[in-house]
C-alpha cells in the first residue's frame, strides 16, 4: 500500500505533492519562486523542497488571479496587498476595478475588431479570383470596409 507524502511528512509537501494538490506544474511553482510569488521553500537534508500546505493555497490564488486576468506583477501587489490590515481591502478592490476597466476596454476593442470582420466576411463572395477578394484587398490596405 501507498503511504502519501503528506502522511510521512506531516504538513511539509514534495513539490510534486503541491503541484498535484495545486493543479499546476513543477516548472509553474519554481518559476512562481524565481518570480518572488511564492517564497523560497526550505530544503531536507536531502536537498528536496519542502512546502507548507499555505503553498497551495496560494497557487490557488495566482491561478485564479491569472484566469481573471491580472499579470504576475498586478499578482504579486495583489499578495501583497493581501496582509495589509489597514489598506488592503480597499487597495485590493481599486486593483480590480482597475482591472475590470481594462477588460471592458478590451471587450470593446474586441467588438470593434468583430463588426470589421463581419463588414469583410459580408462583402465577400465566397468565389472568384484572389486578386478581387475584398478581404484579401482590405488587408492589403487596398480598401477599407
């Protein structure tokens, strides 16, 4: 039978054990260590890495951070914000309305991008000689829809 790490270790975690229970890579936390995202674990004897379990908790974070959208340096200020008992609630909140004003931007950037597709897509045949294709032509700066 299999004993886990975590039974033979306690709370201190291979960094396989964390990657698995994290949902990410090995190469994703020691890039997360050399970015200061997450702080450099001790070592056994052995030379391994040994994390604490509030290691996965805050790859957690990163990860969702990250799906929402902030960079690793708006992250690593979102951490940090994190134990700012006097500030941080409201510096946190300002970091996401920030954010949320950067995704509406890009959502109309998008939509801008969207109706300049459709016009091309509208105004083309589907057939005909490549050299009076209006999307190749509008590409090309040749026209404009």
């Amino acid at each position: 039978m299999n004993i886990s790490i975590e039974r033979q270790t306690g709370q201190h975690l291979t960094i396989g054990a964390v990657a698995r229970r994290a949902g990410v890579r090995i190469d994703t936390i020691r890039y997360y260590e050399r970015e200061g995202l997450l702080p450099e674990p001790p070592r056994r004897a052995s030379g391994y890495r040994e994390y604490g379990t509030g290691t996965i908790e805050r790859l957690r974070f990163i990860r969702r951070a990250k799906d929402l959208g902030f960079t690793l340096e708006e992250i690593r200020e979102l951490l940090a914000l994190s134990t700012d008992r006097e500030r941080g609630v409201k510096n946190v909140k300002r970091r996401a309305e920030a954010r949320l004003d950067q995704v509406e931007q890009r959502i109309r950037e998008l939509q801008r991008v969207k109706r300049g597709l459709r016009q091309l897509i509208d105004a083309c045949p589907g057939h005909g000689a490549l050299e009076h294709c209006p999307i190749l032509r509008a590409l090309g700066g040749e026209d404009r829809p």
